[in-house]
C-alpha cells in the first residue's frame, strides 16, 4: 500500500496523471524534471504577490516593504520592473538546473504587466481589498483520514491532512471573500489534455481542495473562486495534429464559481475518495510502461536511464522494484522517509500549489 499523509492539489493532479509518478516524487521524495515555463510561473507569481503585498502594506499606512526578498521604500516599489527583477534574481539564484536568461527575465515582466492590464486592472492585485496573500493551510481531515506505517523501524501515525496556498483573498463585503488563483499556463485539465471550460472548474479538485480549507480557516465567511489564466483564455480548438489552438492566443481569461455548503460535502467526499485510492494502491500503474508517450518524454525527469539498470527507465525500474520488492523496501533503498510528511516535492525546489 502506498503511504499518504496529506493531500495538496499537486499531489492529486499527479497521481490521477500517473500513479508512479506519484509515487517517486510523494512517497519516495525524488526530485522531479524542472520546468523553464513552470519556473517563470512562479516568478510572475510572486511578482504579483508583492504587489499585493504592497497594496496592504499601503494599507496599515507603511512606508517600506521588508520580508525576505525586500527590503524597500514603497515609492520604489512602484516601478514594476524593480520588482520583477529582485523576484527574477532569487529565484535564478536558487535554480542551478536550468538555462535561464535575459530572455525569461522579460518574459516574466511581460507576463506580470499582461496580468495587471487585463480588462481594465480588475485582477491587479493593488486594486483590491486585500485579505491576505499566499494564504497557507495545512489542517487535519476528518478521521477516516488516520493513518499508522511502519516502514523499517520507523513508525509514522497520525491524521492525513490538506495542505496547500491560496495566491489572494480579498474581501468583497464583510461575509464575502473572493479566492484568486493566478495561473500562467494552458487552461488544460492535464490528465486528459482536454480544454477546461466553466463546468470543468465547478468540479476541479484544486478548487475543491481550496474552498474545502477555507471553510475551516474562516467559518463564518462565504466564498467565491476565481481562477484567472493570464495567457490562456480564450476558446480553443484542436488541428487534425491533435494540437491546441486558441481562437484569442494572447487573450487571458477569468472563470469564477460560487460554492456552496452542498459542494463542501462534494469537496470531502472527493478527498476521502482521493486518500483512499491512494494508500490502497499496492502497485502503482503507469502512464505508459514503454515511457513513450509524449508527457513521458518530455514533461518527466523518471523517464531518463535508470542508473540502477541501464536497460531500464527510472520509472520502469522503480515500478519493477515496487511490485517485487514492495513500497516499504523502495522507500528504505531508494527514498527519504522525512519527505513522507513534508510539504515540498522531493528536493524542495522552489514551487508552489
């Protein structure tokens, strides 16, 4: 049986797209292939998020700006580029795998201005009444969540939690929050390549998994979500390649959804049902056992040469080893039992949910 100790939006993407993918990255704690596009996601988010961050600072009447990237006057602040590039130069900084240039480093400002600029500024996070920003949650599920692993002479026990960070939380009146999620990326559901459209999103586990923390966090205030991709919006089509295609290509695009008491019961059913599928996998299926398929050979670091068996993928060892050998025995030969519970994917790269 698969180990699982808690649930972040990440983790179910992963396993609904590839269960041993899943398995390397949150049960034995590898480090997964690093992604450029990813990257300057996240830069661009945290552009936006002091930008927020400034907008509160405004607020309690401040005059500077410190954490752990600034330390500046907020007259600076205003320059847009200031920011992209301290943001930019700390993230490169703890990035050592990829070729980043001068070339991202303007995309991320570009990125950030397109975000700041759409439909007038109503997702320009200075121009909200800010809550909180990167609103962090890590809160127990009920106790069909329980859990207790013996793995060699370490035992783990507990209650599986959730865990995760919302981008923004603005008020809208005193009952009312609105949750952004600022995503840089294709509006795909990335388990089937399919489009998300709006009936997509009133059943997506992240917003779900989001909405589901938030109730607990703040019980006496409603929600609505609002996830806005900044590059990605508009309706697409598919070419007889199978590729996607935009009919606005550099139009970004906004799809709120207001949940309900009603959909906090579909929000546990579905993480019960997610922990439960998970810790009684005994073997973990693969995406494709040749490792052919194109998220395969291009999106996963596990679809390398395995150093164990050259004849092997990582993926293709690792699942060989699990079905022979059981998962305790790979997590004591091959994994980090610490990052059972810890919040990062294996290595703690930089990243965010």
């Amino acid at each position: 049986m698969l180990p699982v100790t808690y649930l972040r939006s990440s983790s179910l993407g992963t396993f609904s797209w590839c269960e041993q993918k899943y398995a390397n990255v949150y049960v034995l704690g590898l480090k997964d292939k690093e992604n450029i596009k990813a990257w300057m996601g996240t830069t661009t988010h945290r552009n936006l998020q002091t930008l927020g961050d400034i907008k509160i600072a405004r607020d309690k009447g401040d005059k500077r700006l410190k954490d752990e990237l600034f330390d500046h006057s907020l007259e600076e602040l205003e320059d847009i580029s200031l920011i992209n590039d301290v943001c930019f130069d700390y993230y490169k900084s703890h990035n050592t795998e990829l070729n980043i240039t001068e070339k991202e480093r303007k995309i991320c400002l570009k990125w950030t201005l397109k975000a700041l600029a759409f439909q007038g500024g109503i997702m320009d996070p200075r121009k909200q009444d800010i809550h909180a920003t990167e609103v962090f949650f890590e809160l127990d599920l009920p106790e069909w969540a329980e859990y207790n692993y013996q793995i060699g002479d370490t035992v783990l026990s507990g209650r599986g939690q959730i865990k995760g960070t919302c981008d923004l939380v603005c008020r809208e009146s005193d009952v009312y929050f609105q949750v952004i999620d600022y995503k840089s990326g294709q509006r795909l559901n990335w388990t089937t390549g399919e489009v998300k459209n709006q009936e997509d999103f009133e059943k997506d586990p992240q917003l779900l998994l989001y909405y589901y923390a938030l109730r607990n966090i703040y019980p006496d205030n409603k929600f609505f979500m609002s996830i806005y991709y900044i590059n990605h919006g508009g309706q697409c089509t598919r070419n007889e390649k199978g590729e996607l295609k935009s009919t606005y290509p550099d139009e970004g695009g906004i799809f709120s959804i207001a949940f309900d008491d009603h959909d906090y019961e579909i929000a546990e059913q579905m993480l019960k049902e997610k922990f439960e599928a998970i810790r009684n996998t005994k073997v973990p299926s693969m995406l494709s056992p040749s490792n052919s398929h194109w998220k395969c050979k291009y999106l996963c670091k596990f679809s390398e040469q395995s150093t164990e068996d050259p004849s092997k993928t990582t993926c293709q060892f690792l699942n060989g080893y699990i079905r022979d050998n059981g998962i305790e025995d790979a997590i004591l030969k091959y994994g980090d039992i610490n990052k059972l519970t810890s919040y990062g994917e294996g290595g703690g790269r930089v990243s965010k949910d």
